[in-house]
C-alpha cells in the first residue's frame, strides 16, 4: 500500500490559486480577448490582412518585400486567432518598405569605418475596423551593425532576418498589444 503525504493548508490554498488563475487565463484566451503574447484583439474580430509591402527604398533589395511581408503574416497567424484573409480584414495593413540603407557607424583608429550599419524603414497603416481609435500610420525603422570587415553580402541575409523580426514584433505591439 502507497501512502500518499498529507497536503498541508497552504498546499491546497496554492493549488486552488493556481486552478483560479489557469482557468480565468484559459478562458480569456478562448474568447478571444487575450493572449498569452499580450495581444490584445477586439472581440468580434476574426480575420487579419496584410497587403504586399513594395519596396520603394532608393536601394533595392530584391526578395526584401517578399521577406517582410510574409513575416508580418506569420506573426499574427502563429500568435494571435484571427485567420489571414485575401481581402480587408477586421484588422488590416498595408503599406512599403520606404529605406534601406549601409553607413559607416563606427571610426576606427585609421580614421576608417571599424562598424557598419544597415537600416531599413518600413512605412505601415494599420486599420482595426473594431477600434478605430487604434488606427495608426507611422514609420518603423531597425538596423544591424556589422563590423567593416565583413562585406555587406556576408552579413546581408542575417541582417535582414533580425531587422525584419524585430521590425514585426515593433507593428505587432503598436497594433495589438495595448499595456
């Protein structure tokens, strides 16, 4: 015969907590008024669209539009459950890829670059057809150094990786996570 260990008050008075909290978490997660990422969406909302951001930088980089747009997308599908849809969804964006630019950062004590950096700009307008009030158009903007001694096509496709990640978790919080 197993004996099991008695359960002291405080035991039990930890557990009931942690019942009360993972239910009133669970069930604002099922209706769709929070999420465990923070996001907050409108209830009534089902579906999300995200337009073809061109690429209207003086420098162009070719799969750039391509990357960030479907960055955005996979970013509100995984973490959020609202359904990417074709046409204007409750929440929608739309806009283009407005800078991308290489300056030098850093002097190095040959009165040369020592540091690199690599900005890109993106030009979002954000329509919540619930709350209006949270409607925004506004630039978002990221960069990436990388030391001088590197070619910018040894560090590009890294760059754009963390540039575009850090850039859609900035539009995923102004649209919304409202803290």
């Amino acid at each position: 015969m197993i004996r099991l260990p008695k359960l002291s008050k405080i035991s039990l008075r930890n557990a009931f907590y942690v019942f009360v909290i993972s239910a009133l978490a669970t069930g604002m997660h099922a209706c769709g008024m929070y999420s465990f990422t923070g996001a907050s969406i409108p209830p009534g909302a089902t579906t999300f669209s995200v337009d073809f951001f061109p690429n209207h930088a003086p420098i162009v980089q070719p799969t750039l539009s391509q990357i960030f747009t479907d960055a955005l997308k996979d970013k509100f599908s995984r973490q959020t459950n609202l359904k990417l849809t074709n046409g204007i969804g409750d929440l929608h964006f739309e806009g283009s890829i407005t800078g991308y630019s290489i300056q030098p950062q850093a002097i190095g004590p040959d009165d040369r670059a020592a540091q690199n950096r690599l900005t890109i700009t993106v030009r979002v307008k954000f329509v919540n057809e619930f709350e209006p009030d949270n409607d925004f158009e506004q630039n978002f903007s990221r960069y990436y150094d990388y030391e001088s001694t590197r070619s910018l096509a040894e560090v590009e496709n890294e760059a754009i990786d963390i540039i575009t990640e850090a850039l859609v978790e900035d539009i995923f919080n102004s649209s919304v996570v409202n803290w």
